[in-house]
C-alpha cells in the first residue's frame, strides 16, 4: 500500500480556505493576515510563498485559486 505525500503548500491551502470559510479571514485580505496564526513558523511559510511567486500583500483568493504546486 502506497501513501500519498502531500505538498507543504496544499496544507497551508487548505488552512487558510478553512479560515475563509470560517469567515475568520475575506478572499479579498492580503496573505500576510493569516500570518499570527503561524507565529514562529511564518518565517517558513513566507518563504515558500516568495518562492512561489506570491507576495505577503496579494489577497487571499489567489493563494487558493493555484491548482497544483509542482516542483520546478
């Protein structure tokens, strides 16, 4: 039986549609908003992002608009 590895950055999607669909957060508000959840690892995190061409400043929405996080 194969497990299936899931991508760090499908986590932090998943994460923060949750928090949108709690209405803790608006698609609209920028990314770095979900960053006191994270505390010491939003270090981490923004830096992925970065990496993935995002910016703490783009709204929320296209954080989970991305379908897949293929490796380049």
């Amino acid at each position: 039986m194969t497990q299936q590895v899931i991508h760090p950055m499908v986590k932090l999607q998943h994460h923060v549609r949750s928090l949108v669909e709690s209405k803790i957060i608006k698609p609209t508000d920028s990314i770095w908003k979900v960053a006191p959840l994270y505390g010491n690892e939003w270090s981490y995190w923004k830096s992925e992002l970065l990496d993935y061409g995002f910016t703490t400043q783009d709204p929320v929405s296209e954080l989970l608009a991305v379908e897949a996080w293929d490796e380049e």
